[in-house]
C-alpha cells in the first residue's frame, strides 16, 4: 500500500503556539515545537527538576513502607519481570537499586515466553515459593496476576505491584498496587512504561530510608545512575512521549553521551556500532532494544538482564556479542515468516476481500516472533493485525498491533463479552496487545475480531497517511538546521521526529547492499547536491528512469571517519515523470 504524504496544518492556534516561542528560533523549529504541543518557552526544559513527582502515585507510600522495612530487616526479595526490553530494564534496574540501598538478599525471576507466558501466572508463583522470598515486586505486570497473587498471599508473601497495562474488571489482592493507569491514581503521567513506574517506587524507597538516617553510615545511591535504563525502556516499549518521558529519556540520553551508561548498554551499542556520544533517542529503539529483545523472543531474557547488570565491561561485551547473535537468528526468523505472511496475503486477489481486521495464523510460526511480524503486516495492509503461532497442543497464542484510532484491549474485552470463553487471556495497551485461544475458535475470532474493526474504523481509516512538517528550501537543508533538530529531541511516539517532503531533481541513484537505495538530489532550481538513501526499495521498481522523485524524508547527519555531512534519510519514494 502506498502511503499518501500529508502536511500538518498550521492554524490559528498553531500560529499563537509559535508566537510563544523564543524568536530567536528559525521558525521552522517553532513550527514542529508548537505542532507537537510545546506552546511556551518552560515547556522546552527537559531538566531532571521538572520531572513529575513520584507523590501523585496511588499506593506508592505503601509499596515503598513494604520495600524500605525489607530492606532494614534483611528480608528476601524476589523481583518479577517480564521478558521484553521494558520487563528486563525495570528487573535490572530495581535489583541494581535495592543492593544499592544495602539489601543483600536480592533475586530476580522472569516467565519463559514459551513455556509459562506473561506475567505471574499461577505457575510462577509455584516457583516464586521455592525461592521463599518474603517479598515479591512485579515489573511491568501484574495488574491482572489475580491468581498467581492470590498463591503468594496464601504462603505469606508480600506483594508489590509495579505495572503500567491497563486494569481488567478485577485486580488482584496485591499488598499494593503502583499502576499510573489504575482508576483513582491523580499521576498526571498516564503513558510511564514499566521501568518508568520501577524507578519511581525506588525513588519513594530511597527517600523513606534516607528520612530513616539508614544511610548514615553507607553512601547514598544517586538513582540518576539508572537513568539510561530508563529511556530505553521508554523508547522501546513506544509509549506515548509526554513532556515526562521526554525529561526522561532526554536525561538518560545524556548520560549516555557522557560516557555514564552501564557497561551493559555500552556493550550493547558496540556491538550494533553506536557511537555514545551522538546517540539520538531512535537510536534505543533500533540498535539496543531489538537486541535485548532478542533474549526473550528467541531464548531466555535472564541473559539480556545479566547484560544490563554486568558491572565489568569484559563481561558485558561477552553477553552482547551473544545477544547479537541471538537478533541476527531472530532476523532469519522473522524473514521467513515474513514470506510466509506474504503468501496468504496473496490468498486475497482482490484487496477489497482483505479483512480490516487481519488474523493470521500458521503452525510453524515461531511464537517470539509474531509480535514483531504483526508488526510489519500492519505497516504492509494499514489495517489492525494479529499473528498467531502454536502455544501447546491445543492453544494458539496472538500478537496484535493496531493503527490509529482502533483501541486493541478494549476491542479484545468486547470480543470477550460478546462471545464468553472465547478468549482464554488477553491483555494490552490500545496499539499493541497479547492473546491466547483455542486454535478450533480461530475461524470465529476472526469473524469477531474483523466485526469490531468494521464497528469502530471507516475505510478513510484503512488509507495510510504519512504527515510531513512541510517543505525546506534550499537554505534549511543544511548541517546546521540539522543539528538544531536534533537537539529539540528527543522524539517518538506522539512527539514524532521532525519529517519533511519535498521534489528533487536526480543527480546520482544506485542500490546498495540487498535493497536499499543510495541518491544524490537537487533541490528543483538549485546546483546544490544532497546525499539521500532510502532503505527496503524494490528493486524491481528502483532505480528508475524517470528525473525527479518525490521524497518524504528527516535530515540525518552522516558521520564517516570523522567528517560530517548532510543526508537525507527518506522513508517514502516515488518517482516524478515529467513532461
């Protein structure tokens, strides 16, 4: 599907945004600031005392009382964590602060994705138990272990609940509950990722111990420390970027830039060929998070958690060399199921017979993969996509990735209403979400899932629009505009990088590598050249015969053997005949 390009609007509202702003900014960087909400000057400071305070979370006191008397008494504590990059970076980050804090009995358990699922489920618990701790805080679940929770308290365990997935109709009988998204939380933050809601609660621990002089005679943890465990899992887990989670990874960013990172990040970034010092927030998302990801997709996430715990640097270059490994077999997978994807997509001959809401299935799919092939359909068909793979005999688990405007937890809960027993478990956020049936209701939860897609979305829905922040001319394509760009970040999601279109003359095109295109382009009535490269072209089609192309693009700033250039990173290409 070939996506239009659309440019935002810049109305009377826009206009008094901008105003706002510091004249002393070309106007195209008020521009994309008031576009994505920054309407004053104080809005622009990401500075760590503007980060929201930790006092508005509903339970936080009660959790940090269980945690800070652990922690004097000596207690066990057992964290529980999740197997992706936000579940790994909120583990290691709350082990690495309790034994900070002093607290010697500190474990960890993560569930294995094939073998017992997400979150505590009831048989985790079983083996929580065996390690008799007697404190258990989940990371990034636990809002709906209603059952596995209820094993803990019945053997006399605490439980704290660190979680940012929506509440189901029932929670569990936690000790407490820190969940941003739990009804009666006042924390302005809705859009935390769990590493985030981990740090806080460390953060409230820190403060009562500190308040009980505990640290009188042992240094005082600086939890900034962790900051850059922090904007990783916010940039990977794409949560909405609020002004909160920009302070946040724009901290963490700059930790890393100065060489502050643990060993295991630096490890990390070595091995997908980072440099620290220029390291931009998208950077996270694609060099380091699939990476981690990989453990849990592909093996076991206990070995991305080793990583971003290692304190030697020997260490932790040995467990990244093994997590690269690990993301370059999950690459192969997910090739091959791409393929196969592809094969049934082709079943449809006529696009007009394509469900809107898109269930696919297959045996062999490997089921750490799904989520990431969900992923790349939904970019292919721009339509709400679930992947399913074989869970077990008789179950088929799914992972779902939705477009804007299709809420997937709340479609999944009216499934679920509608046609009671239908769904075994699910759970999720509105764009991504997880779910486990029997694989003879397959048929009928497409026919569900395809209904609720037609209920809440209008074919105007189905049409893919890529926004654009407008045209440069020749003078804002430069190194310097880029620089400027990059330092109002960082970006994500709902505060998107800066994107532009734009039609150029071709000087130079040639494929490199597999399927990727390498230009050089004038803006049209120029002499001035840019280099451009455009990534997963079809060769088929490219490079073309025709003069001109159109080009949706970010100003990228190249850095090769220590000399700097501009290049334009384009992600929508077409070409322009002309007369």
């Amino acid at each position: 599907m070939i996506p239009s390009i659309k440019r935002r609007n810049i109305g009377p509202d826009l206009n008094q945004k901008m105003a706002a702003l510091p004249d002393t900014l070309p106007a195209v960087i008020r521009q994309i600031l008031a576009s994505r909400g920054v309407a004053s000057e104080s809005d622009m400071n990401l500075e760590m005392g503007n980060l929201l305070s930790y006092t508005d979370l509903k339970d936080i006191a009660l959790g940090a009382d269980i945690i800070e008397q652990a922690v004097i008494s000596g207690q066990s504590v057992l964290v529980v964590g999740d197997f992706d990059a936000d579940g790994a970076t909120a583990t290691a980050l709350t082990c690495l602060a309790l034994r900070a804090f002093g607290l010697e009995q500190v474990d960890y358990l993560v569930p294995d994705r094939f073998t017992l699922g997400y979150g505590l489920s009831a048989a985790l618990a079983d083996i929580a138990i065996t390690k008799k701790p007697d404190v258990v805080i989940t990371v990034d679940n636990g809002i709906s272990s209603v059952e596995g929770i209820a094993i803990l308290q019945a053997a006399g365990v605490r439980v704290v609940v660190t979680d940012h997935h929506l509440p189901g109709a029932t929670l569990p009988n936690a000790d407490a509950i820190i969940n941003p998204n739990q009804a009666g939380c006042d924390f302005p933050s809705k859009a935390a990722c769990g590493c985030a809601v981990a740090f806080y609660l460390m953060a409230a621990v820190r403060a009562k111990l500190l308040a009980q002089g505990w640290f009188a005679a042992r240094s005082v943890p600086n939890l900034a420390e962790y900051l850059d465990l922090v904007a990783l899992a916010t940039v990977a887990d794409v949560v909405p970027f609020d002004r909160n989670n920009r302070i946040l990874v724009h901290q963490g960013l700059l930790r890393i830039r100065a060489g502050q990172a643990r060993p295991g990040i630096n490890a990390l970034l070595a091995v997908a060929g980072k440099a620290a010092p220029h390291l931009v927030g998208s950077d996270l998302g694609f060099a380091i998070g699939p990476r981690l990801n990989a453990a849990g997709r592909m093996e076991d996430m206990s070995l991305g958690i080793a990583c971003l715990m290692a304190e030697s640097e020997e260490e932790a270059q040995i467990l990244a060399k093994q997590l690269d490994n690990l993301n370059k077999e999950r690459r192969f997978v997910e090739q091959s199921m791409q393929e196969q994807a592809k094969t049934l997509l082709d079943n449809f001959t006529d696009p007009a017979t394509l469900p809107w809401g898109l269930c696919l299935f297959d045996a062999d799919w490997h089921e750490g993969v799904i989520g990431i092939l969900a992923s790349r359909i939904k970019d292919r068909t721009h339509r709400p996509v679930i992947a399913f793979a074989a869970s077990g005999d008789t179950e088929i688990k799914g992972s779902a990735r939705s477009i804007n405007g299709f809420h997937l937890r709340d479609a999944l809960d009216l499934i679920a209403t509608r046609h009671p027993g239908m769904l075994n478990r699910f759970g999720g956020h509105a764009m991504a979400a997880g779910l486990t049936i029997d694989r003879g209701d397959l048929m009928a939860f497409q026919s569900a899932f395809d209904q609720v897609v037609r209920e809440q979305l209008t074919a105007d829905d189905l049409q893919a629009v890529m926004w654009s922040d407008g045209q440069l001319d020749g003078s804002e394509l430069s190194l310097d505009m880029a620089d400027q760009l990059q330092r109002i970040g960082p970006f994500g999601h709902h505060f998107p990088a800066p994107t532009f279109d734009g039609t150029f003359d071709i000087v130079d095109q040639r494929i490199v590598g597999q399927n990727h295109l390498k230009l050089v382009l004038s803006p049209i009535g120029t002499n001035q050249h840019i280099d451009a490269i455009v990534f997963n072209i079809d060769p088929a089609e490219w490079p073309t015969p025709h003069p001109q192309v159109c080009l949706r693009y970010q100003l990228d700033i190249n850095r090769f053997r220590g000399n700097t250039s501009l290049q334009l990173m384009g992600d929508c290409l077409t070409a322009v005949a002309t007369a």
